[in-house]
C-alpha cells in the first residue's frame, strides 16, 4: 500500500496519543507533523530541509512508535495481544521506510483498538 497524504500520516498521531493517552503536541511525538514531515522528507521535498535529514527524522519517528508500542506491552494484554505487538515493535526496529512504519501503525491500531477512550 502506497501511503501519499495527511490522512494516512494522521494514524501515526492516533497510535502515539492512545498508547501515552495525551492530547496532541510534541511530548511523546504524538503530531502528525513528525510522520507528515519524514514522508515529505522521503520523497525529498524541500520545504522540509530544515528539519534534518530523512535518516534523523526517521530515527525519532521510529523511537516514538517503539515507546508507544512498549507502554502497551506493560499493560495487561492477552496472549494473542502480546504476541501482536511484541511482533509490531520488531518490524518498527527493523524498519528503514515511512511505509513500513505506517504499516506498522495500522496493525498497531487493530491490535490496540480495546484502548480507545
């Protein structure tokens, strides 16, 4: 799946919000703009030159999702859960694309749909 636009990149804020359970902002990374911003930066637009290389923004992207996801492996999940996002927090690891992070999130947002609210 090909991820182009704001829509998609707004599922990254919604995974980071729900596991830290914070309103929108730069704590936690929990702003579109981080995703928003490496996609751009991917594709090489450079309206966001000033904000670091593709390899920097996809770092801190990348330790935002791996905090996210290990706040909620310390809450109490089921087995299956556990397994799900355990597998989730290897692939963000071993990740090298914004794609593969957003893909990361989607199957991050099914496993963790129980933790809406």
């Amino acid at each position: 799946m090909k991820y182009t636009n704001y829509g998609e990149a707004f599922m990254y804020e919604v995974l980071i919000r729900r596991a830290h359970k914070c309103k929108r902002g730069a704590r936690h990374g929990a702003d579109v703009c981080y995703m928003k911003n490496l996609m751009d930066a991917e594709k090489g637009s450079s309206h966001v030159r000033h904000l670091g290389s593709f390899q920097k923004q996809f770092l801190s992207v990348q330790g935002y999702l791996i905090k996210a996801l290990d706040k909620f492996l310390s809450k109490k999940l089921s087995i299956e859960e556990r397994a799900r996002l355990t597998q989730l927090r290897n692939r963000t690891e071993k990740a090298f694309s914004s794609q593969q992070l957003l893909d990361v999130v989607n199957d991050g947002l099914d496993v963790t749909e129980r933790f809406i609210g």
